[in-house]
C-alpha cells in the first residue's frame, strides 16, 4: 500500500489505515498504550468499530467456530470489538478526562496519599486482564495544582485503558500527574495480578507484580520514601 493516499479520495479505504497514516505523518508513535485521540475524526471511531468486528469474524471463522449455528459466538465478532474499542482499550482512542486544576490555596506542603484506586487493564503481551491497585502519593508545594481525589482514578482509568505493560503504565501515570499537578515529589504504587500468568502460562494464581516511581523529593528523601511505603497498607 502506498503511504500518500489522497485525503479525499477514500472510498473503499479502511479507516484504521487513514487514522495511521495521520499517525505517521505526525511522525507520532501508535504502540498498544500509545493514545491516539487526535488523528481520530468525528464518527470514526464507530467505523473503527466495525472494522474490528470484520476482522475479529475472521478470528472465530480461522478458530473454525460456526458462528452461523452457535448462538452463544453468533454476536462475538461485534461484542468483542465493542469490548476492546468503547471499554477496556477505550484509553487509546479518547481524549485524557477534562481536570480542574485548583491553586494550592491552603498551601498543603504536607504528604498526602490517595488509594487504594482499583486498576484494569490488559497486558500488551496476551491481551489478559491486569487487575490491581495504585497508590499515589503527592508532596506539594505552594506552587503544586491540586486535583479532586476522584481525577486521580479517572486518570488512571485513562491510562490503563490500553494494552499495557505494567512497568511502562506507571510511568506513563506518573508524568500524567506530574503534568498536572506539578508536585515537589511524586510517588506511585502498583500492585496487580496478571492474568496471563494465571490462566495460561505458569498458571500461579497468586503472583502479583509491584511496580513503583518515585520522583523528586521521594527519590532526594529516604525517610519520606519510608513514610509513604509505611502508610499503603498493601497485603502480604
Ligand atoms: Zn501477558
């Protein structure tokens, strides 16, 4: 396929390959935890939709599954792509969620922590479920934007809406926060169970991967770092 399609030329073009060639023009990346919300135009996303409906029918049809007579994986295709594009993977096609940032008006300078915030995602690896938990500590200063509690988990749902990798969705939640709020330091937690490692692989149940960022004056402090750790009462 050549890369310069005529912008008005389209007919018969699939809409996944005009949103990446916007993509590639903008010499952006498109990884599974990439978002990719500003290539997208009005009423795309339903083609997109329809495209991995198509697509996903190949699977079951390749799987040699009579969805003709089997009404339990009849609709699958459509449920499928509806799962990935609108709920689990919706983090990769949608603009982050609208945060109101106050000024520190009380001047807080004091360690404040959120979580548990339960997480879901998927790992970019199998596409199994990755569920688990963060917590996210923040040391502000006078100049730090505060955010309701509740945006914490809307970023965060944001983020591991999309395939990701355990290591690089708290970096990505991190620099998401840091952007926001710009606090003197910035710590983040995360403890989750990978299903893939559950369901197939090793087949532990009960393996759990933590993950943790710590920025400015948790990485500059040991005893702030030890305080935090010592306030997230994870389980054993
Ligand atoms: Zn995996």
């Amino acid at each position: 396929m050549t890369s310069a399609a005529p912008p008005d030329d389209d007919h018969g073009v699939p809409v996944s390959v005009k949103i990446r060639e916007r993509v590639k023009a903008a010499r952006q990346r498109f990884h599974s935890n990439d978002n990719i919300a500003e290539f997208i135009q009005p009423g795309e996303l339903e083609k997109l939709l329809d495209e991995v409906a198509e697509k996903m029918q190949g699977v079951l049809d390749a799987m040699v599954i009579d969805t003709e007579n089997d009404h339990n994986t009849a609709d699958t295709a459509r449920r499928v792509a509806k799962m990935y594009i609108k709920e689990v993977f919706n983090g990769r096609y949608v603009k982050g969620p609208s945060v109101t940032e106050f000024p520190n008006a009380e001047h807080l300078n004091e360690l404040m922590i959120v979580g548990p915030i339960t997480v879901r995602s998927a790992c970019s690896h199998h596409f199994c479920p990755v569920i688990g938990k963060i917590w996210i500590g923040v040391m502000p200063n006078e100049h730090t934007n505060v955010i309701g509690l509740s945006k914490y988990a809307r970023l965060a749902e944001w983020i591991m809406g999309r395939p990701q990798i355990q290591e690089e969705a708290v970096v990505q939640l991190a620099d998401l926060i840091q952007e926001k709020t710009q606090p003197d330091g910035l710590a983040l937690v995360m403890e989750a169970s990978h299903y893939c490692m559950a369901w197939r692989g090793v087949k532990d149940m009960n393996s759990k991967m933590i993950n943790s960022v710590m920025r400015g004056v948790f990485l500059k402090d040991p005893n702030l770092r030890r305080e935090f750790l010592s306030l997230i009462p994870r389980q054993p």
